[in-house]
C-alpha cells in the first residue's frame, strides 16, 4: 500500500501540467474555467481536437487506437491536472469513456476500426440513450424498439435525459429488438448517427434554467446492420459493462471539479465572516473530510485487482459523491446567506454556488437514483434478496 | 383548553384552500414568475371578492379583525400553492399599523391595505438614517418590494411609513432564485417618511406577523409536496409495481408526514400563544418559523427526489416548491439565528 | 383553538399540585424522584393505593368506577402537575390506561365489576402479554395457544417484553383459540392470574444492566372461562383498541418526565460550561423544540373530535417521541463528555443521563419499532399499498 | 500509487481476523467484562503465540517494525471481536518509547512490550507537575490504566515514564460503561518518573498511533455490526419474509456499507500518510479518528435498532459493540474537536 507517486510520475505530472496551463493561458484561454456542459459547445469540440492532436485525448486508451496505454497513477494524474488548470469538462465525455471502452471490449476489429479513432480524433460526439419515460432508473423496462429491415436497424420510441444530445454526432441506445420480450432479455445495444429525418431531439429545461438534459424522439430511425454491438439479446450485458466503466479514472477528474466548489465555497466563508461559524466550520471541515475520503475510495477503487470479490468502494461510489454534492450545493447557500438568493446578472441565470445548489438536486437522481443505489448495494454488495417485481 | 379549531376557523381555512387551488393555479403563477412576480388578479380576488385582505385589521378601518390562528389557515393555503402574492407584506404591515399606528395613520392606509388597492411590504436595516424627518440609506430583500406601494422601514427600533413614489427612493429588483416573491432593494436618500407613533409595538407585532405568516405558509407548501408526492407514487410504476408499494419509498413519505405534523402543531401553538398574549409566545415563534421552514425545505427536497427525472425539470411544479422553501428559510433570520435565541432564553447568552 | 386554562381548571391545578406535594414532602417522600420503573415496587403498590384513597388514582374514568369523570383539561393538568411533583411512573399504569379502558369498552357489566375496582383502588396491578419471541413487532404472528377445557381456558405458549410481570397480579394476553388460523384472524384477548403454576416470569436483563422486562412461559396456565374479553376470535379488534388507549392523556405525564430529562442536561450542560458551546446550545434548543410540539401535538390530538378522519398528531407519536428521546440520550452524553462512561457508585448502575443514553435505544423498539411505525403512517394515513406478506 | 494491500499486508490482515474471532469470544470478552476487562489468555497468545506485540517496536529490540498500515489491518481486526485487551496503549506507548527513548529506556521497555510481559497506557493532563524529577497531579481516562505496569504521562510537552507499582501514585478505576476497556484515574504525588529522551517526538508518534488505533478499531467494530446484522437479516422472519427483503430495512444496509467504505479508506489513508511521512498525516489522523468512531456508533446503533427488542438485551453481543462505540467517540478527543482542527487548517483560527 503506498500513496506516493514515483519520481517518473511526478515528472509526467509536470509536463501534462505545464501542456494544460500553456493552453489554458494561450489559445484555449477563452474556455478556462467554465463549469457547466452546455457553454461554448463548438469551441469545446475543437478543444477535443487539440486534445487528440498532441495525444491527451485519452491516455489510457492502447496506443493503436490514440491513447497512451497511460499507467493507472499517470491516468490518475492527468485527470487531476486537467481539472487544476480549470479546463472544463470534456463535452466528449461519454464517447471516450464509455462508448470507446464498450467498443474496445465488445466490438468486433471492424467497429473498433470504424469508431475508435474518430472517437479518439475528437471527431466523433457520443452521447447515451439508456432512460425512457416511465422507465426511469428501471433499464430494463425499456420499451423503444429496433427491427431490421431492408439491411438496416430501425428504431422506433422515446430516450430521456439524453445529455448532450444536441451537440452529439452518435448516440448508442438500448433497444427491444426481441418482440414479446421482458425485463432484461431481448435488448440489444446500437450506435446510431444523430444526424437523420428519424431523430429529432427536444431539450429539457431544468430548475436552474439550463437545458443540458433532452428527450430524443427514434420515428423510424436508421442504422447499418453492423452497428449492432455484440449480439441480439446482448443489450442488457452490455450496457452493465458499460455503467462499470462509468466508475473510471474520470472520477478523479470530476472530484477535482468538486475540489474547486469546495474550495468557491471556503473562500466566501472566508470572505463573508461565515468562517467563523462554528457550525460552518464543522460543515466545511465534514465537506473536506467527505472529498479526501471521495479521493481515496476512489484510489482504493482503482487499485483494487482483485475481481473476484465485489468491491464496496467502487459498489457505494455514485451514491458516496452524489449526496455529498447534494450537501454541498446546501452548505454553499448557507455560507452566502439570503444574498445567495439573487442572480448577478439581470437573467435567470446562476453564478457557481447557487447553481451547484439547484443542480446537484439532479446528481442524486440521474445514472440510478439514490433509491436504486441502496438496492443495488444490499443486493450485489451484502446479498439481500431481490426486491420482487410487480405483475 | 381546547386545541382544535373553532367552526368558523374551519370554515374560513376551507374557504382559503379552495380559493387557492382555483385561482393560484400552477400557469398563473409561472405567469407572474415570467413578469413581476404578482399574481394580481389571485391578488384582486384574495382582497376584493373574498374579503380576506382585512383579516387582521380592526373592524372599524374596513377589517375584520380575525386572530394569529385565522390568518395562519390563510397563509397555509396561500403557501400549498406557492401563490405569488404579497401576504407577507400584508400579514407584516396591516398588524404593524394596526398595533402601531397614530388614528390618521391607520385610517389613511389600513382601509387601502384591507381592499388591496395599496401593496406593503417592509424591511430594516440598523444603519438606516433619520435626519429632519428624512430617510437615508439602504434596505436589502424587501419582499415583493417590487410591486409595493408602501413601506414600512426600521432601524430596528424606529419605524416609518414610506410611500413607494417618493421622491429620493430607488427601488431594485435583482433576479431571485424564488421567482413568486421577488426580493428588492431599496436605496434612500433623504426621503420623506412618517414615523409610526409607537414603532417598538409595530415591530413587535410585524415581526410576530411576519414569522406566522412564513411558518404557516411553509406548513402549508410542505403539505401540499407530500400530498403531490402521494398521489405520483400511487400512479407512477416501476419494476412493475406502484412506487408507492416500495418500503423504502413509503417510509420516506412517513417521515415527512412526521414533520409535517409538527410543523402544524409550531404554526397553531405560536399562532394561538399570539393571540392569547401568552408568555411562551416568543420561544413560540422562533421554534415555528426555523422548525416550519426547515420542514419544508426537507419536504421540498423530498418531492424532486422521490419524482426521479422529472422533478427536476422546469415544467413540474417540484421546483416552485424547492426555490420557495429556501427562500423562506432565508427570511427573517436563519434557523440557526431562531434556535440560538431559543437557546438564550434557555441556557443565557454564551461566554 | 384555545391553549389557555379557565379559572376552575387553574383551581384544580392548586388542588392536585398542593396535594401531591405533601405527599411527596411527607409520607411518600421515600419514592420521590425514582425514574426507574422497577425500583422499590412494594412502596408504589402502597402508593396506587394511596392515590386510590383520595380518588386520584384514575380521575378519567366514571366516578361509578372509582373515577370522576374529569375533563380533558382537568387530565391534562393532573398528568403534567403528577410529574412535575417528582412522583415516580405509576406500576399500575397497564392496569389503569390498557386494562381498565379496555374493560370499560370491551367487557361485560360483571368483569367491570369484577376488575375495575381493584384496578381503581391499585389493589389488581396489570401487565401486558403481546410480544412473542420471533414475533417481534407483528401481533398477528402470535403462536400462543389457548382452549377451554373443564370450563377454564388453558393457555400454553411464551410471552416476551412482558414488562413489570414480576410485581403484577394479571396479565393480559393476545392467544390463538382457533386451531390453524392465521393473522390477525383466531386470536381472543383473556385476563389471566399470575399466581399460579402454570405462568413463570424470567427477567430479561438489558443493556443497561436493569431487568425490567420479563419473558413469560405459560404452560397449561389456566383461567376462568368469563376472563375473556368480547367474544373468541375479537383479540385483534380489542387489541388495537387498546393502542388506541396508549395515546391518550398519560402521554402528557411522559412529556413531563422528559422535561425533567432535558431540564437535567441543561443543567450539566451550566454547570460544565458546554452550554457556551453553540453546537450544543443548537442541539438543546432544538430538543426543546421538540419537546414542546410533542406538547401540542399531543394536545392536538386529545382536543380532536373529528374520528372520522385519520389524526395525523396521533398517529406519528409514537414515532416521534421515541426518536425524539433516543437523540436526548445520545445529547445528554455528549453535553457530560468521557465523563459520562463513568459510573459513580462501585457497581453497573447508571444516573439519569447515562441511563437515559442506554434504555432510550428500546424506545424505538418497544410498542412497535420505528420501521414498523413508518408502514403504519404511510399505509393508514398516506394511502400507500400495503406491504405484502411473504407466502 | 498503489492504494491496495500488498501480499505481505493481506496476510497479516488475514491472521489477525482469525486469531481475533477464535480468541477473543464473545464468552471470553464476557469473562473479562465480569473481571478486570482484561482477556488476558488472548493477549498473552497475541503477544507471544502470535508475535504480534511487537508490531511497531524496531527489530533490535525484539519487534518486526512493521508500519502503520500492518498495525491497523491488526487494530481492526480486534475491534470485529471488541478484544478487551490493552492494544491502544502498546501502540501508543510503544511507538512513543521507540520515537522518543533513550538507548537505555528502549532497550529497558521495548522487548518487554513486545513480549507481553509489561502492559502498557497513557495519559495526560497540563496540570501536571514536575519537581526534581517527582511527578504530580491526576491523569483521568488513562485506559486499561487498572492493568497496566507502566505508563508515560504527559503535561503536553514533555513525557515521562512512571511504573504502575512506584510510590505515590494510586490507580482507582470506576466502573466504565464500555468494561471492555476500563479507564483509571491516576493521582501522583511525587512519584519518580523518567523523563523521554524525545518528549515532543513520542507524544506526536504515540498521539498518531492511539489516534489510529482507535480509528481502526471501530472500523472493524462497525463491519462487525453490519455483517451480523446482514446475517440476522437473512435468517429472521417477520411478516412472513426474512426481514432482509424489506426495501427499508435494505436501505439501512447500504446506508452502514456506504459509511463503512468511507471508514476503510479513511484508517488506510491515514496509516500510509503517517508511514510515507506525507504532509497530509495530521488532517488524515483528524478525519479517520472522527469519521470512523462515528461510523462505528451509528452501525453500533442501527445494530440494535435492526435486531429489535433481541438486539437490547444483556444477553446479545450488540451493546458490547455500542458501548466500545461510544467511547471510541469520547476518547482521545470528540469529533467535533478534530473537525475543529481540520477547520483551523482550511479557515485558520476562528475570529
């Protein structure tokens, strides 16, 4: 057990720090610091390009496919530099760490072909049609269907939720393709291009006023055939192979974000007086000790070899993060007071705390709610039995 | 000794419900959310044709001199539909000028504020200047101040009647969070203003008004979350099954449930402590106002989180009930600050 | 909606609090301020007595039955002036909340005449058989069987939490009569002698090292055939009947017995100096919040007249007050710091506070757990479907 | 980075888990809780059988100087069974004699430490005073102080070593709540004591390892409850179910492993930040002493709560698990006194 990084390390962490700040204060200047997923979308798309033009688009990739075959402790690194020199997130996200990792694993040579360095290249946008309406954390109520005909996938029905949407050029979606068929079974799992008669994409306005999330409408959408990945009836597989990679090196990336609310946070306390509250200092010193704790569960998750038993950080992770953001988007209105009641500027439009308030309510509901969480820990991690299905 | 209500209490909080469920329905208030923040025309009706505009205004100036517990029914009900109107300012303002108020004060505004022709609301700010009977200086988060055409300002132990158009006043009004009751900022400068006659007894009883009517309209918005809450997870299903079937699920709803009943007990114990001129009023207040809000807001919070994906969107009502629950826990002092002088009057100051 | 007392009532407070302080101060000041149920039981049979004697024993009841007939108010006043004299909880408390309103309700003119007066004169001291080991919190699981033989019921089975058994003189018991039912069906409600053979009490000690809870082993235990109440097959209807009694006004003199828990923490709390401490000074005033709403909730809920709708006061106490003193525990040894782990005298046996630390954890235990009392306002006052039962 | 056990690590990890659950029974704990709280047939087997003792002492003197992170995969494991043996001193005192003694003192000690032979504890108090090497004043809380044959106190700076059996000081030990581990008070008057080489050396490494250990020991104590628990909740039926497949009851669960998860990174942080000397070793000891006593409590609790009316008997091991729970949270500092510490270093001083 050791936390230290290695000399070798250290250096790497120097060059991809001085790389970032360099753009970050050069010719990216104009994206550093923004905090949601929606701003300045086009700019961002060619930020993925320049990420992939000097190799940092996705480090822990193999090398034949645009990555590095980066070590855990560089992927570790660099997701915590990139996040230090105020870059914001990565609006192919999803396409690298999901989409890309699901191809690797499950695709065949020729889908890895096809996808792969586009996704790598920052040329190709993906984005995750898993939800449904009346679904909701339920995946395998799924009820869009897919059918070939003539040589093609159609697909008919309804995704919510689908982050980024708008800006994407493909999203993969789990679909009915076996008639007849419940719950998990009979779903398949497809890339489709978003750019098509059949799709048509509305956003979904949110409590803050963003419209990040949308609802995707599939009217006879198309696909080629060999955009189904796996097998038919393989959906249900996949997209949990999926969600595991949802708890990657990434993480890391996303807690250095929390660090700089964190850090918004002690600063207006230290500013406002607030930060000599006690009862502020104890909820600020519980909000530190609940982010290092995020960071070496996140590590423990990481390090951990040993597949054969279930791993409790990485099983309670989601849930760990996402209801101390909750907290977090509480005490930063707390420590501003009734002036965190009031926009800036003359929209309805959120400086960083108050929109952390209103949208970390999101962070305990999306990717499984707190609800599912529970269940799936009592299940999977302390073998309770299964909650019985209705019907 | 008996605490449950009378039949006319009943009757006017039925009255108070039914009226809000019909007029401050969800499209008229995002309506004034995209304006000004003021449902006029639930507003008009409220004062006009239902006549509740006097309820806690002497008879003799147009009222009808109802109590703390009546008047509370009422902001329940204005709260269970986050209506945007200004009854706070009401509830503040009508009792200030009523308790505090020389005769040619109360019989120039009261009857206006009972009719709803003139909109009050109030503010105070330690620093404020009294100079040859202008005003100066500067008072933030003055609720609905926006639309208000009467102030009552305070340095915390003077008070002044202050009309909206005059001369030397500015009036701002930032975006807020909680869009039904926007909160203005006032800056004066030398500003012509009437001192109330005895200002310590209209702070008193503003302030005592001002706490009821936040407290009971928390009740009210925390109700109405579980009930909307309820009747979702009796419809909604998932993984087969009514939502509402899941322990985990029902137990959530229970301990709002648990809440809330306190929450009600608070708002009555301190509406009818008021009334009676009791002397557990004032612990009264402060547990009413810090317990009603953060029941609220806990029930708010419930409410998105219980809907799933769709409680956090625009379009449902969660939201309207979330922004409000954290603006009324910001009103008129913390939980934190009422708890403290709970404390105070337990334990005395700290060393 | 009135919270003030009349003149008469405030008159009838002087009554009730002159008399019970002389007797407090002179022939019963031996039994003054004991917070332990068990604690020299023989004196407080001479006290119901006493009480009996000058018609305080159960002023609720008619005064054909020993009562008279009081008000609310006049109840409410003598349970909150009973405990603010410091006299200690009443051993005969079963008998005269539970046993005697259920025989006042439920029995025939001869077993009101044959129980009431004993219990009114606290010469018939009660106790509670429900619980069952395996049981636990679902009275519809009783397993302990009775049958009439030779014109007796005889009863053979295991009672627990059976608490103060071993000073009582009857036991009421929740029995199957109906061979091969199930739930709440079959069950009948009979009033057994503990004298006898066929019942043996073994003390449960407890976590805190008292033992005032008993298991209660019937073996061919017997009882007259006119000790059933209503009719075979009516032990659950009478059974809820009498938790319906448990809330009434008796809860107002817990509530006193609280406060003098809370005034006890406040007082250490001074005397300490933790009362400078505002994470402290938040957690008193917030207990004494609790407290008082407990007041009026409870006073809510006797003041309803309204049966026709679900009390929503009345059926989230339990919960309440339970939680409520479980988290005055946990305050009570935080305000005495380490100090609180001692035990002053030579032996296991905790003061007030650290008693109330450790026998506070059955409060929500006892009477219906927590969990149980969450499906019961959910189910029975939010319209929630039921839970379904296994098998 | 490698945030995992090494092979060596897990080995150990897995010795002590099952020399503790074959030792340290619930009827041995029982026994010593009746006696002195002392298992002294489980220590004496650690100590030599299993060579444990010597965990933290340098292999000069008859220990296997292994790390922070060995010694608390140990400290957990006697926490599962609440062991009623004096590990909390050894760790304390026999890292602050290695840190802090003289060449004379260690050898003295040391070996005998390890060996068993001398059972070791500690206090502090800054009334404490030194004259011409006679130490006087009262040390209260000093744990397992009634068995103890040695034990360095501190007035805050510097550290002397005084024997339990010297002239002038007295043990008295109350009965304790927790009689898995009793707490003396030690009253000196005048009694010899040898003053630590290193006083500020061996207080911080022995104020770092009694912080670790107590930390780990309700880790191990809080798995302890929830796997019991889990065991109950597959077996017990109620309603007609096991009580296990009850969403609610489920969702306590998951609410123990999830702090639980919190708990296990927080002990191993902190022993690899102590090991690796990194700068993170104070604010990692703060977090990982509050963060797992309050974990332990709240499992302890929900223990209890999730066994029903079982779980609040004599009888059942949960109130051994509660009780060690509460004083993990009262020893060596409350959590709201770490916390204040973690706050001063992220806010400074408060004004």
């Amino acid at each position: 057990m050791k936390l230290g990084f290695s000399k070798e390390d250290e250096d790497f962490r120097s060059e991809c720090a001085s790389w970032l700040n360099d753009q970050m204060s050069g010719e990216f200047s104009d994206i550093k610091g923004i905090t949601t997923l929606t701003e300045k979308a086009e700019r961002r798309k060619e930020w993925e390009q320049q990420l992939a033009a000097h190799k940092w688009s996705c480090i822990g990739w193999p090398e034949e496919w645009g990555g590095r075959g980066a070590s855990l402790a560089q992927q570790v690194i660099f997701a915590e530099e990139y996040a230090r020199a105020g870059v914001p997130g990565r609006v192919n996200h999803i396409g690298i760490e999901l989409a890309g990792p699901t191809i690797l694993t499950f695709g065949t040579d020729e889908q890895k072909k096809r996808f792969l360095p586009d996704i790598a290249a920052g040329k190709t946008i993906f984005c995750q049609g898993f939800s449904e309406p009346g679904a909701g954390s339920d995946l395998a109520a799924v009820r869009t269907k897919g059918h070939v005909e003539n040589g093609e996938w159609v697909v008919n029905g309804q995704k919510i939720w689908t982050s980024l949407a708008h800006i994407s050029d493909w999203i993969f979606v789990v679909t009915r393709t076996e008639e007849g068929t419940q719950g998990p079974k009979g779903l398949s799992f497809l890339m489709m291009p978003i750019d098509q008669e059949g799709i048509e994409i509305r956003g979904i306005e949110q409590i803050n006023g963003d419209a990040e999330f949308n609802e995707t409408f599939f009217t006879d959408a198309k696909c080629a055939e060999d955009s189904l990945i796996g097998a038919p009836g393989d959906g249900w597989k996949i997209a949990m192979g999926l969600l595991a990679f949802e708890r990657g090196v990434s993480t890391l990336g996303q807690q250095m974000a929390f660090r700089n609310e964190l850090d918004e946070i002690i600063a207006a306390a230290k500013s406002n007086g607030s930060s000599n509250d006690p009862l502020i200092r104890q909820r600020i010193a519980k909000a530190e000790i609940g982010l290092r704790l995020m960071r070496y569960g996140a590590l423990r998750m990481l390090s951990n070899q040993d597949h054969s038993k279930v791993d409790g950080a990485a099983l309670t992770y989601k849930i760990q993060w996402a209801t101390w953001r909750r907290g977090l988007g509480e005490l930063g209105m707390d420590v501003l007071g009734q002036g965190g009641e009031i926009a800036e500027g003359g929209e309805y439009a959120w400086n960083t705390l108050p929109n952390l308030f209103l949208y970390s309510r999101a962070d305990t509901i999306y990717g499984g709610t707190n609800q599912i969480q529970r269940n799936l820990i009592a299940e999977r991690g302390l073998g309770m039995p299964r909650e019985p299905r209705g019907k | 000794m008996d605490f449950a209500f009378t039949d006319e209490q009943a009757m006017i909080a039925e009255t108070a419900q039914q009226f809000f469920a019909e007029n401050a329905t969800s499209s008229r208030t995002r309506e004034a959310m995209a304006a000004d923040g003021f449902d006029r025309a639930t507003w008009q009706s409220f004062c006009q044709e239902l006549g509740l505009g006097g309820l806690l205004v002497p008879e003799e100036f147009g009222g009808s001199a109802l109590g703390m517990v009546d008047f509370a029914t009422v902001a329940e009900a204005a709260g269970s539909q986050v209506a945007a109107i200004p009854l706070h300012g009401l509830a503040m303002i009508g009792s200030a000028i009523a308790a505090g108020g020389s005769d040619e004060q109360k019989s120039k505004w009261l009857p206006q504020l009972a009719s709803g022709d003139v909109v009050a609301s109030g503010g105070g700010n330690a620093d404020l200047k009294s100079d040859n009977g202008g005003l100066s200086g500067k008072i933030e988060f003055v609720p609905h101040g926006n639309i208000a055409n009467l102030f009552i300002l305070s340095d915390g132990s003077e008070a002044w009647i202050v009309e909206a158009d005059a001369d030397g006043l500015s009036v701002d009004t930032p975006v807020t969070m909680d869009q039904t009751r926007p909160q203005a900022t006032l800056t004066l400068s030398n500003v012509k203003a009437d001192p109330l006659a005895d200002g310590a007894a209209a702070l008193n009883i503003g302030k005592a008004a001002g706490w009821i009517c936040l407290a009971a309209e928390a009740l009210g918005g925390a109700q109405a979350c579980l009930d909307r809450t309820c009747e979702y997870a009796k419809e909604r299903e998932q993984f087969g099954r009514a939502i509402g079937s899941f322990q985990a699920y029902k137990h959530r709803l229970a301990d709002m449930m648990i809440e809330i009943e306190q929450a009600r007990s608070a708002v009555y114990w301190a509406a009818c402590a008021i009334d009676e001129g009791s002397d557990e009023a004032e612990l009264a207040l402060h547990a009413a106002k810090s317990f009603c809000a953060d029941t609220f807001f806990k029930c708010a919070g419930d409410m998105i989180q219980l809907h799933g994906g769709i409680g956090f969107t625009w379009e449902h009502d969660a939201h309207l009930f979330f922004k409000r629950a954290r603006s009324i826990q910001t009103m008129m002092q913390s939980g934190n600050w009422h708890r403290e002088e709970i404390a105070t009057m337990i334990l005395g100051e700290a060393a």
